[in-house]
C-alpha cells in the first residue's frame, strides 16, 4: 500500500497580508496529478486542513474541491483536525462522506477513530487522533493522573491497544519530541511557550508509521517512520528548503517502510534579497530568479529614496516585506537593546498562554484574580527578603 502524507494545509492563510488561495490550489493540482502516476492508494492529511477554525467560505470551497478531487481518483482519503481546525466543522457529515472514502476524525469522545483498508499483504489500520490536550482527555480519565500531553496522547491509545498482528499507521497533530530533542521548527508554526504542549514520541511506539502534523519542517522524530511532512508551502520566509511530501510504501507486517518523496514546486517562491536599491532593480538582477516570487527585501542604502518599496514593486510585484540595514537602523536596534536588556516577560501573561494551552481555555475573570493576588504576595515575600 502507497500512501501519500501530506498536513498543515492551513486552506484561506494569508502570509504578510497576501492570500495564499491561488498558492494552495497550484500546490494541490500537483498532487492530484501525481497520484496516478505514482500509484497512490490513500492520502494521509495530518490536521489544519484550515488556517482559522472559521474558514472563509473560499477556503471551505477550496478544501472541498481538493477532497472532491482526491475522491474523484479512487484514492481513500484519511483527515483529522488540527489545533487551527474546529473539528466539529472538518468532521461535519462524516457518515455521509465515509461512504465516499473521505474518512474525517471527529471531536474526540474518549475513543479514536480507526479505518481498516486492505491490500495483498492484509489489513492496515489507520488511527486518526485529532488535536489532544489534557483537558479534551481529562473528562475520560478521571481516576488517571492527566498531567501534560504526553500523558493524554498515551491514555487515549494505551485504552485502545494495537493489534499487533496487522499494520498500524496513525495520524497525529502534536509537538513531538524524541529523546528531549525538539524538531525543527520555522516562524509559521505556533507551538506553546516552553515546549508545555509537547508529546514524548515513545507513546507512538508499535505502529508502523507515525504521520504526524504541526511541524511545518519535513523531518522524522526518533526513528524515521515517526515523521512530520511538513506544509505544502512555504509560509514564512524562515524556512528554506523545497517543499516535499513523504511518499510510505506499506509491505508486509514486520518489514521496514519504504520512504520516497513528492516534489511540491510553488506557484510563487518565497525567497529574501538584500542590497542597495539600485542594484536590486538593475535588468540582469530581476532576470536572475522569478520576478513574481514573494519576496523579504533588505536594502543597505545609507540614505534609501522615500518612493523604495515603489521601485521595488515595480520590478518585483510581489514584495512583502521591506526592511533596512543602515547605519542608522543599527544604532536604533542597539539603543531598544540596551533599553530591554532587563525586561522580562510578565508572570502573569506567561500563566495565561500556560493556562490556555493546557486547558483549551482562557482564565475566568476570577480565576485571573486569584492567580494575580497570588504572584503579588509571592513578589511581597521576594520583596521582604531582600
């Protein structure tokens, strides 16, 4: 069984104020034309299939055409919600599209959604784990200790054990971490602050292939069937390496996955040039690479017109970001430097993104008061030792 991996679609993004549909539906034409040709049997989508839990509706009619398409080709097709999806919404008619061969994870409920497909070697199962936090679990655990992630992921499926006489193969939309060694990461991903939200990749031992999502970096976790496909596009100017998506052939129970690949050439590059503005817009440099990539410009003039970006736009339609490096911008970053050198970030907002990572919602009003009056007599006991 070939199986194509794909995640992170974030459909309707907008990177820098551009929308990214006409970007996503190139992408995606890409695929549907390489399924034929590389004999895929399922495609595996790892969570976000949005980029907002409330979808434009031309996100929603994207997303729809895409899956349609994928149906259209006799392929099974396996999704799960993400943490930017509302899984209500992704999961909506599912009994009606299973029927079709689009099998969509819904709300978890304290079971995991499992899709049994076969091919000459046997039964694969596929296990579709939407976005977990501990307290989506706790509710269903009650008498366990649902201390972080790691304890959830492993409640939820050690209370559905694998048989292990078939393939296993699940999807996954978590930070996962192997060893305590964090995966590559780019500025597009939103991950919570001091790693609380991640996964130990042990809890996904005994399948035989992990396809994970979240990580907008392709890359394995541990061992190399535990991987991330990463996004189809590029979507900040962080991440430099071509888009591929892993390509698992399945064989017998017990042999090793064979990992191939499919190339995802963009519409529109994302790529950063820096120089004075003369240089930049001279013939042969706008002739050196696709005028029409995204672009971050850095222009180093001294003393940069006032009409730059109008230039740069010019030559180059799609400037996105425009910065400066000059002696004077360097002066202006040492001084906001030296002013901040000993700011931290307050306790109080670290307690809240903590909070809301951990729990899937914001503090109550008093709640936020507790939590106040208790930093404020920790700070006052701080104080008198001083």
């Amino acid at each position: 069984m070939r199986l194509l991996h794909l995640s992170d679609l974030h459909i309707g993004k907008h990177v820098n104020e551009f929308p990214m549909l006409d970007d996503q539906k190139h992408v995606f034409q890409h695929v549907l034309d390489a399924l034929g040709p590389q004999k895929i049997d399922a495609v595996l989508i790892a969570g976000d299939v949005y980029d907002k839990s409330a979808p434009s509706a031309e996100a929603v009619a994207l997303a729809d055409w895409f899956l349609s398409e994928l149906i259209a080709r006799g392929v099974a097709v396996l999704v799960i919600p993400g943490n930017h999806d509302s899984a209500e919404r992704i999961a909506y008619g599912g009994a009606i599209m299973e029927r079709q061969g689009l099998h969509v994870a819904p709300r978890y409920t304290g079971t995991i959604m499992q899709v049994a497909l076969q091919d000459e070697h046997g039964t694969v199962v596929f296990w579709l784990v939407p976005f977990l936090r501990p307290a989506l679990v706790r509710p269903f655990a009650p008498d366990e200790k649902i201390e972080n992630y790691t304890d959830a992921l492993r409640w939820a499926l050690r209370t559905q054990p694998l048989d292990q006489s078939v393939r296993n193969v699940a999807l996954a939309h978590q930070f996962v971490t192997a060893g305590g060694a964090s995966p590559e990461r780019c500025d597009s991903e939103t991950v919570a602050v001091g790693g609380v939200d991640n996964v130990d990749a042990a809890v996904f031992d005994g399948f035989d292939y992990v396809a994970l999502g979240h990580i907008h970096t392709p890359q394995h976790v541990g061992r190399q069937t535990v991987r991330y496909a990463g996004s189809p596009l590029k979507y900040s100017f962080s991440e430099r390496a071509p888009k591929r998506a892993p390509i698992v052939s399945l064989g017998a129970k017990g042999s090793e996955p064979v990992l191939d690949y499919l190339d995802l050439p963009p519409l529109h590059d994302m790529r950063e040039i820096r120089g004075p503005l003369d240089e930049l817009v001279a013939e042969d440099v706008v002739a050196a690479a696709p005028a029409d990539d995204y672009l971050h410009v850095t222009l180093t003039d001294e003393n940069p017109p006032l009409d730059a970006l109008a230039r740069l736009r010019a030559a180059y339609p799609n400037v996105m970001t425009l910065d400066f490096d000059n002696a004077r911008t360097r002066a202006a970053e040492t001084s906001l430097v030296s002013q901040g050198a000993d700011k931290k970030a307050a306790p109080l907002e670290l307690f809240r993104t903590f909070f809301a990572e951990q729990n899937g919602a914001d503090l109550t009003p008093a709640q936020d008061k507790i939590v106040q009056r208790a930093l404020d007599a920790a700070a006052e006991k701080e104080a008198t030792r001083r």
